[in-house]
C-alpha cells in the first residue's frame, strides 16, 4: 500500500512518499502555494502520478495536545482533500482497535517534533558544489519523518501505536473532525 503525506504549512507544503509496500518513506518534493494551502486538485493528480492508496496529513498540536490555528489550518486541508478525492477522512485516534489497511484513507497523524527530527537528519546534507540545501528542503524531509512514524506505528503488524494522537475529539467551527 503506497501512501502520500504532506506537512502542510501556510507557503509551502512538503511532501513524502512510502514504498509501494507501505515499508518506508522518502521525501518527495516541496509545493509552494498561497495563504490558502494547496490546491486538491494539485494532490489529486500526485496521487494519480504516484499511484497513492492512502494519504498522511501531520497535524501540528502543541506538546500539551491543544489545537491552535495551524491546526485548523491542517484540518482544512484534509477536509478539502478526502472531498476532491471522494477518500474517507480518518480523524486522530480513530482507528479504534486495530487498523484494517483499508484504501482510500485521508489520516490525521500527530506531527510534534518532526520539523526536529527533520533538522537533525538532514543537517550533514550537502548539495553539489559544497552547498548546503535549502531550508524548504526541510518540508520534504519533515513530511518523511511524520510518514515513517505512521507505517512504523500502523503498518508493520496493522495497529495504533506510538504517534498515534490520543482520541480527544474537539469540536471544530466546522463540526468535529
């Protein structure tokens, strides 16, 4: 099973792919967009092009688990996209016991300290010529973090694990998640 995940922020958004197994995840790309976020019909045809069964969307709370403005930011794009895909959205915890490797998913998946994570791993990385990569590269490679973290805590022997965000469904502007 092949899954997309993107760590969307309010300029760009990067981007991870897993292996066609759903083993591990590589970064893919970063996009670039307005204030709005990305565009569904941008991921629409990634998933297309990749092939994607299943998407991963990070969902930035704070380390004591409340939910700020990125959140919602987070939350509406996940949103727009399981609709333009007509994909199940899958909130945090709502797994329940144990995850059936269904297709066609949206999930929600913790993403505290990945953008770390992702500094850490890729500080050494240097492109051609001696230079160091961009920062937006960072987006790419937080998205992998965030991705990985899922298929170790889901795919391996198909349950909720470590990463999981715990199952504290709040009320949104727009109705729970």
């Amino acid at each position: 099973m092949r899954w997309l995940c993107l760590d969307p922020g309010t300029k760009r958004t990067g981007l991870a792919i897993s292996d066609p197994e759903g083993k591990f995840a590589l970064p893919l790309s970063v996009i670039a967009h307005g204030l709005s976020g990305l565009e569904p019909d941008d991921i629409a045809a990634i998933v297309v092009e990749h092939r994607v069964d299943g998407i991963v969307i990070g969902l930035p709370v704070s380390m004591d688990g409340t939910h700020s403005e990125q959140t919602q930011f987070a939350l509406g794009i996940a949103r727009r996209i399981a609709e333009r895909l007509g994909w199940n959205l899958r909130p945090p915890g709502g797994w329940g016991s144990r995850f059936d490797g269904a297709q066609d998913q949206v999930v929600l998946w913790d993403e505290r300290l990945t953008t770390f994570e992702a500094r850490r791993l890729s500080a050494g990385e240097v492109r051609p010529r001696g230079r160091r990569k961009k920062p937006e590269r960072l987006d790419a490679h937080a998205a992998a973090v965030i991705l990985q973290s899922f298929l170790d805590a889901n795919m391996g022997e198909r349950h909720t694990g470590a990463g999981a965000m715990p199952d504290a469904r709040e009320e949104t502007p727009d109705g729970p998640y």
